[in-house]
C-alpha cells in the first residue's frame, strides 16, 4: 500500500459525528475526547470511506452508520496514491439507498457501490483485514495481529510489503513475456522451415546452368532477328506503294457513298425550303388558336370558381348555424360551474377554523408519537443496562463469597494458631490471658503459621469488591426508579394520544357535517381551471363566428363580381372564333399551292438546311482526284501486289515470334538470375534465425524459471520471514526499553511467542497492559519497517490499561515517529497521556471537532 497518505476527511451524520472536516499533515497527533464524544467514529469513517463498511458494525446495513435522527450521512475521504489524487465519497439515506463516487485527479472513475469497490480495492491494494491489523488498529484489536495464526501474519506481511495487485501484476508481466517468448520462437521456426523449404526447390531448379543455356538460346535468336529484318527492308518499297493503293481504294469507296447519301439529303433540303416559306401564316394560325384557347379556358375557370364559392357560401352558413348553438351550450355550462365554485368556496370558509384546530391536533399527536418513539427506546436501553448490572453484581457476589471462604478459613487457622502460641507458655494451674480459666496442660495438634500477608490481601480485595458490588446496587436503584419514570410518562403519553385523537375524530365529524371534504381544494382547483378553458373555448367560438360572418359577405361580393366577369369574356369569347376560322383557310390555301400536306408541313419544318449541294460539289472533285492518283501506282506495283503484301506478313510475324521468344528468354534470365541472388540471401537468413532461436529458448528457460521461484511457497516463506525479522528486531528493541529488557518477542511455527526474561509465553495469555505494550511495539515496528509503504499509522483506544512509568516510556517513543514524516494518529481519552503531546485533535460531543 505504498504511497496511501490521507490528505481529507469531511464526516456528516455518521455515527457519532454530526460534522467535521478535518485535513491530515504530517506528524504526530493526538484525537482526544471523553468516552462516546465520537473519536473512533472518526477512524471509522476512514474505514468506510475505503471499504464501504467499518469495524463497530461490518457489513450490517448501512442504516447502522447513520447517526441517529439524521435523514443521510456521508464521508469524503481525499488520499494520495501512487502520484495520483483520489477522492472517494459515500452517502447513505434514511431510506437505506446507498451511493458512492470515486474520483481520480479530480475526474469521476467509478460511480455505484460495486463499482467503486473494485476500483478502489485495485487502488488500496491490501484486504479488510490487513488494513484493520496494520494500518489502523480499532478499539480492542490492538492486539488482533500479535495472537494471529502464522497463516494471517504470512498474508498481512505479504498485503504490506508485495502488495497482491503488484505481485499478480509482476506475474502477469512474466506471463505475458513468456507467451510472447513463445510465440516469436514458433515464428522463427516457423520462417526456418519456409525458408528450407524455398531453398530444396531453388537448389533442386540448378539455376546456373540453366542461366548458362538460356545465354547461349539468346545468341542464337538475335542472329536469327538480324537476317530477317534485312529481308524486310528490302522489299519496304514495293510494299510502301501497294499499302497507299489499298488505302487510296478504300478511300474512293467511301466518298462514293458519301456522294450517294449526300444526293438524299439535298432533296430533303428542297422540300424544307417550301415549308419555311409559309411558316409565317401558320405563326398567325397557331398565335389566334391560342388566344381563342386561352380565353375559352378563362371562361371555364369562371365558372368553376363560381360554383366553388356558392358551395362555400351553403357549408358556411351551416357552419355559423352549429357555431352559434356551440356558444349558447359553453354560457350555460360556464353558468353551472360558477355557482359550483361559489358553493364550495363557502364550504371551505365555514371550514376554515376547524382545519386550523386539526391540523393543530395532527401536529401534536405527531410529537407524541416521537416521545413514544424515544421513550420507547430509552426504556429498552434501560432494560438492557439493568440486566448488565444484574450480571455484573451476581459475579461480584460469586467473587465476594469465594473469598469471604477463604478469609474465613485462614481466620480459623490464625485463631488456632495464636492459641497453640500461648499454651506453649502456660504451665498446669496458669490463669489462661485469653479466656481467665485454669489452664491444664494436655498435647495440643500443631497448626500452620497463619498467612497474614494473604488475609490483609484478601480483606483489601473483599472490600473492593464490596464497594463495587455497592455501587452496583445503587446504580441499579437509579435505573429502577428511571424505568419506572419512563414507563409512567409512556403511560401519561399514550393517555394524551388517545385524548387527541378523539378529539381529532370529533373535528372530522364536524367537517362532514359542513360538507367539507379532502378533495375540496382539488375539485375548485379543477372547477376553476375548467371554467377557464370553458371561457378561453367560448372566446375561440366568438372569434371564429366573426371570420365565418366576415368570410360569408366576402364570397357573396366575390360570385357577383365573377358572374359580370365571365359576361365579358364570353364577348371577347365569339370575336376570336371569328379571326381563328379565318386564320384557318388563308393557311389551307398556302399549303395547296406548294403541293404540301398538313402533316408534311410538320415533319419538314422541324428539320435544318445543312448544306447538302455544297459538300456533294466537294466530295466528287476528291473521287476525281483519287481515280488519277490510283492510275498513276497501279503502273509503279502491276500485278505483284498481293504476293508483296504475303511476303510482308509472312516476315512481320516471323519477326514478331522471334521477338517474343527474345523477351521470354531474357524474362527467363531475369528469373534465374534472381533464384541464384535469393539462394545466397537464404543461407545468410537461415544462419541469422538459427541464432536467433537458440538465444530465444535460452531466455524462455530463464523466464520460466522466474516465474517458477516467485509463484513457490518458499519464495513468500523466504520473503515473510526477512520481512518479520526486520519488524522483529525493531520491536525487541523497542520492548527492550518499554519493559527494562524483560520482554522479547519472537516467531514460532503457530505465530508470535513472548520471553519473558527466561520463560517463554503465548501472546494470548499476556495481561491486558502487557499486551498492550506488546502490541504496540509490533505495530509500531511494522510502521518503521514500513516507511517507504505505509504513509500513515492510526491506534485507537491502546493506551488505557498503561500505568504511568509505561505511558510516559510510550509516548517518548511514540513522539519520535514525527522522523517517519508520516500522517500518525493515536485515540485516547486519557487527558495525561495527551499532555505528552502538542498536536491535538478534539472531539466534544460529535459536535465540535478542533485542532488544540
């Protein structure tokens, strides 16, 4: 747990703390108050703050943490660890909800109860246990780690100085490089296997002599290539002439088709040139037939919007209708729920006076019930504090009678004594000084020297006992009376609740009696609400009762001025059917005089002049030209052509091949070459891996091995064991100076033995003030030994069975732990031993915690 200094600690409502914010330097200090003012509910909260429960209750229910009366507590604890700062805080509710929040440098980790644990566990890194037997010592375990078994105190050093999480953390690291060991050796034997394989087939292909034939195949071909492209150029003429003839052939073919295609296009052309020369009159035509369109769909539209409007005009004139009897039934229910308000509302102020005496009556059966409660609970606790008592006197008694046996005993015996003493001076016939008779002389039984020392002892004890068994008396006396004062005043209080409620019942006969009920409030606040939205609804019916109206005049206005509207347009309407007829025939005419069709019209006056004539002019002067120049190479190539054109392919792909197989052969060389590059490159990686896996395995066996020694038991036996013997040594040195060299502590195989000068004794069987010295000198060793892991030290309640040579031996010691530069905490309510130290802190009443 190295590096766990506390730095805060803010308590509210836990245990017997109602607030305290304290903030940790250190040094050593003292938490000082009377028994019950709250000072281990300090170091308690410590403890649940870490592991969401403490020593008083374990893990009970939360609810035992919460201080009495309170609706929630909660603790915040602030501590560093590892360079980190963590803020953890816990808080519980009276409804027995929990919640927790771990912080990390001032950002939320971990948030739930669960959560939290098992990040804050990972954090702390020791158990419960270890931190309650080392860290921490509560009231009455100061001792718990010195009679521990050697198994506890094999794990409590082990939590201390190889902290589990660091331990696992160390193993898993081993694991991890040894899986990764592994893993690189398969890869390596692995790759050493690929690579021999690689090397038998490029040993098995023999790649020198193979690129010794390839070179040899390669001399040939480029001979070979040489011949024939001498053959090829001498022949390139002839061939030159035949391929421009071919050409110049293939070219008079196509103009020819060109000139025949272009003969089609130039007559479309002269029937286009018609059908553009009266577009003009079919303009016209098109321009009139689209006015007498449009004007013929305005009239149309008109009419439309006529009947539209008069068929809105008929459902806005219901609408109103329904409108209107909406409004009429929305007053009268506004009506009815007024008079209901009214009604109730002086309900409510008849009954006004009564709630106020009721709810008074509530409030004080309220606090009734609380004393009850309280009361209730002080007579248990003063029950259990009788039969304690009662316990407590009845051992007294066994004890007092015991020795009062014994007294009597060794008082008979001292008589008996005294009396043989004084007859060895008497002669027959003496006056005896004791009892005043003649004294005859006869043989007397010898009796044992009385024990004064021990009868003094015993009287002195018997007396003690008997004051105690006296104070006891008069306690129980006192806790007497107080049950019977409490049993009296439950008994007053429960007579008071019962008047009360009868006096409750008589005020909620009353109310009925008004009519008043619970949901009175309710039903007005309902009542009003309704009577808002019905008003807010009557408003909105008005209001659309004025656009229905407003709407109504306007459609009416709107029909009357679209009935003199349509008139006109149907005037306008009779006019344009006129220009359109007459439009019709001038445009007949025309195409009749060019020997057209409607439908040629349309099918030629969508198309363009592209100039047909001119191109066919210029395609025949190029087959002119053409015809001419093929004369002219049919005298230079004759009839030889065909057999030209052979001989040229036959070379092209002769050529062709050759140069293929060249390219292949030098792909081929490429290959080989390589393959006896690659197989020197693998001899050089096959000895690098071989190198490589014998250095691997070399460090698998020394990982292993590792691994091995730190998961044994003799490892953490070895561990323990030089761990104790440092804590040991320290211990005896300090036992050495707290018990003038009487006490030493050493290790058996069950756990710690004391010598006690020459004897040796088990730590149980210690007394309670040995014990304490004992125990306090081990923890305080394990804090020293400790110093680079615990960074804070806490005992609560150790130093009340000290005298006062062992308190001041103690605190000397104790002081000198300020060289830890530790946070040290120690809890006493011992005012003596706190004037050994400066720093205090004190605890009054949960109340008031201050620095002194």
């Amino acid at each position: 747990m190295s590096f766990l200094k506390p730095l805060k600690l803010e308590i509210s409502n836990f245990l017997g703390i109602e607030k305290c914010n304290l903030e940790f330097s250190d040094g050593v200090f003292l938490i000082l108050g009377q028994n019950g003012a709250g000072k281990s509910s300090i170091l308690e909260a410590i403890v649940f703050a870490l592991y969401g429960y403490g020593v008083r209750y374990g893990r009970r229910s939360p609810l035992s943490y919460l201080r009495s009366g309170s609706t929630a507590c909660e603790v915040k604890y602030v501590f560093l660890r590892g360079g980190k700062k963590y803020e953890i805080v816990r808080l519980i509710k009276s409804s027995g909800a929990t919640a927790a929040r771990l912080s990390e440098n001032e950002k939320i980790i971990a948030t739930g109860t669960r959560s939290v644990e098992q990040s804050i566990r990972d954090i702390v890194g020791v158990t419960y246990e270890t931190f309650v037997t080392t860290f921490l010592l509560p009231q009455g375990q100061s001792s718990k780690m010195l009679t521990s078994t050697w198994s506890e105190i094999s794990r409590i050093i082990i939590d201390i100085f190889l902290p589990r999480r660091i331990f696992q953390t160390l193993m898993t690291k081993l694991s991890e490089t040894i899986a990764s060991k592994k893993a690189s050796e398969q890869a390596y034997l692995g790759q050493l296997t690929d690579l021999r394989s690689e090397m038998v087939r490029l040993e098995e292909m023999n790649p020198t002599a193979l690129l010794t034939e390839l070179e040899s195949q390669y001399s040939k071909l480029v001979e070979a290539l040489q011949r024939k492209r001498e053959e090829q150029n001498a022949i390139s003429q002839q061939v030159q002439a035949y391929r421009e003839l071919k050409k110049l052939k293939s070219e008079t073919e196509e103009l020819l088709k060109e000139e025949e295609k272009l003969c089609s296009q130039a007559k479309l052309e002269k029937m286009i040139r018609l059908a553009k020369s009266i577009e003009g009159d079919f303009l016209r035509l098109e321009h009139v037939k689209e006015r007498y369109s449009s004007a013929k769909s305005s009239c149309d539209q008109i009419d439309r919007e006529i009947s539209n409007l008069q068929r809105s005009i008929t459902t806005a004139r219901k609408s109103l209708e329904g409108l209107r009897e909406d409004q009429e039934n929305l007053i009268q229910e506004q009506k009815t729920i007024k008079e209901r308000i009214e009604e109730l509302r002086k309900i409510e102020e008849l009954a006004h006076p009564t709630l106020k005496e009721l709810e008074k009556l509530k409030t004080q059966i309220t606090f009734t019930d609380e004393e009850l409660r309280k009361l209730s609970e002080s007579l248990s606790e003063t029950n259990s504090s009788i039969k304690r008592h009662r316990e407590s006197l009845e051992q007294l008694e066994t004890q007092l009678e015991r020795i009062s046996e014994r007294i009597r005993a060794l008082k008979n015996n001292a008589v008996l004594w005294m009396a043989n003493e004084i007859t060895r001076e008497l002669n027959d016939g003496d006056v005896c000084p004791v009892c005043g008779n003649i004294y005859t002389k006869r043989h007397h039984k010898e009796h044992r020297q009385a024990d004064i020392a021990l009868y003094r002892e015993l009287r002195q004890k018997e007396e003690s006992i008997k004051d105690k068994a006296a104070e006891f008396r008069s306690k129980l006396n006192y806790l007497e009376i107080s049950k019977e004062q409490t049993q009296k005043m439950i008994s007053d209080r429960t007579k008071q609740k019962e008047s009360l409620t009868e006096q409750a019942e008589l005020l909620l006969e009353k109310l009925r009696t008004l009519g008043y009920d619970d949901k009175n409030a309710d039903q007005m606040k309902q009542l009003t609400q309704k009577l808002e939205a019905l008003v807010a609804q009557e408003r909105k019916i008005h209001s659309q009762i004025e656009r229905q109206e407003g709407k109504l005049e306007e459609n009416i206005r709107a029909v009357e001025q679209l009935k003199l509207t349509a008139s006109q347009r149907r005037e306008e309407l009779k006019e344009l059917q006129k220009d359109y007829r007459a439009a019709q025939k001038v445009f007949a005419s025309k195409l009749a005089e060019k020997g057209l069709s409607e439908e040629d019209y349309h099918r030629y006056i969508a198309l363009e002049i592209s100039g047909s004539e001119e191109k066919l002019q210029t395609v025949r002067t190029q087959i002119s030209q053409l015809r001419t120049r093929i004369k002219e190479l049919l005298k230079v190539v004759g009839d030889t052509g065909v057999n030209l054109e052979d001989s040229v392919r036959k070379l092209e792909q002769d050529i062709s091949y050759l140069e293929e197989k060249k390219e292949e052969i030098i792909r081929q060389k490429t290959i080989t070459e390589q393959s006896v590059v690659r197989l020197k490159e693998l001899g050089t990686k096959k000895r690098e891996l071989d190198t490589s896996v014998s250095e691997v395995q070399k460090e698998l066996e020394i990982l292993s091995l590792v691994k091995k020694s730190l998961g044994s038991a003799e490892f953490q036996a070895y561990l323990v064991r030089s761990a104790l013997s440092n804590v040991i040594e320290r211990a005896n040195m300090l036992l050495d100076r707290l018990t003038e060299g009487r006490f030493s502590l050493a290790l058996s195989e069950k756990g710690f033995t004391i010598r006690d000068v020459d004897t040796v004794r088990d730590a149980s069987g210690l007394s309670g003030g040995e014990k304490t010295l004992v125990s306090l000198a081990l923890a305080v060793s394990v804090a020293e030994t400790a110093a680079g892991e615990m960074e804070a030290f806490f005992v609560d309640e150790g130093f009340s069975s000290l005298d006062q040579v062992n308190k001041e031996k103690v605190s000397e010691i104790l002081r000198k732990l300020e060289g830890l530069n530790k946070v040290i905490g120690f809890v006493t309510h011992d005012p003596e031993f706190a004037d050994y130290f400066e720093r205090k802190l004190v605890v009054e009443g949960g109340k008031e915690v201050h620095w002194l």
